[in-house]
C-alpha cells in the first residue's frame, strides 16, 4: 500500500480532527492533498508527534486528535507509547506508517525491517487497542472503527518506502504554528 493512497482514502475524515504529523514524507504527502488549518505539520522534532498529539488530547478533550507518525520516528520515542497507554485519551488515534525505513533521511532500515512489531510494542505497553494492517481498505476500516470506538488505537500502517520527490511542505513553519494555534482557540469543545 502506498502512504498517499491511504492518506488519501481518510483525507475526508481529517477534516473533523485536529492532525499532527510527523516531519518528511508524511507531512509533505498530506500537504499534497491540501492543507486545512486544523493540520500541524511537526518539522525538525522528529519522534515528538505522539507527544505532543497527547498532550493536545488530554487539553481538548472533547476534540478527535489524530497522530500521523512514521515507524522511524514512534521508535525514536518509544517511551511515547506507555505514557500514552497511561493516560488513554480516548479521543486519540495514533497511525503509524511503517514502511521500515527513515526514507526522508536516506532510506535507512528500520528495526521493523528485521522484526520489530509496533502494534505489538504498543499493545504491551497497554495501548488498549491496536491493529496492523497491509491494504487501504483494510487501512480506512481500522481507522473509521478507531474513530467509532472512542478508545485510544494505534493502527501500523505498513506501506511501501516510497514518498514524494521531496520532503518538505510549502507551508512556512511559524505560518503553520500560528494558523494551527488560532484553529484550536476558535474551535470550541
């Protein structure tokens, strides 16, 4: 499964969640698509989207937060998972794109190229729901039934290592903070 087309197949889905998305091929792929003003595009703090898209749901907790992760970035912070699972927000779900690589920088393996499961690294550190899957449809279901379920989910998305020809946005990034942070001021719980 390409990133792209299971971004694409949610896209819809976005636009009724506050988004935050880890640097590179995945921010650069949802921007693709177009920006609204409830994305946050988190650049040069690679590992931190979990973080900080748990500390936006436990402050807003009536508003659905979507975590947009790669597997390179949730294994830089793998601390991230139990605090999560430790909290529960339920109004959170965490996709991570696993294409067992740090394709925006180099293409490097990942620990999930030799075996390493984040669904399962999640679920053991008490993330209440988790789900792995391979195809789109398989994609948009699990993230629809994590949105329905009002539970904390992790859903590993694995898909292939290939991203866009390059990997930034067109956004500048203080522009982004600014109209991301007016966003959450005017939306109301």
């Amino acid at each position: 499964m390409l990133r792209l087309d299971a971004l694409g197949a949610i896209y819809s889905q976005l636009e009724r969640c506050i988004v935050v998305t880890i640097m590179g091929a995945v921010a650069a792929e949802v921007q693709s698509l177009g920006h609204r003003p409830n994305f946050f595009y988190l650049q040069h703090a690679m590992g931190l989207a979990s973080s900080i898209g748990l500390g936006i749901a436990l402050a807003r907790p009536a508003l659905p937060v979507v975590v947009l992760d790669g597997d390179g970035s949730i294994l830089m912070n793998l601390g991230s998972l139990t605090t999560l699972a430790r909290y529960r927000p339920p109004n959170l779900t965490h996709v991570v794109f696993d294409n067992e690589s740090l394709l925006s920088v180099g293409g490097f393996p990942t620990a999930t190229a030799t075996g390493s499961d984040i669904a399962g690294i999640a679920a053991a550190a008490g993330i209440p729901r988790t789900a792995t899957v391979r195809t789109v449809e398989a994609f948009v279901d699990a993230f629809t039934a994590a949105r329905d379920a009002n539970e904390l989910t992790t859903i590993v998305a694995k898909v292939e290592a290939v991203g866009p020809k390059a990997f930034v946005t067109d956004l500048p990034l203080l522009e982004n903070r600014f109209q991301f942070a007016r966003h959450l001021r005017r939306t109301e719980d």
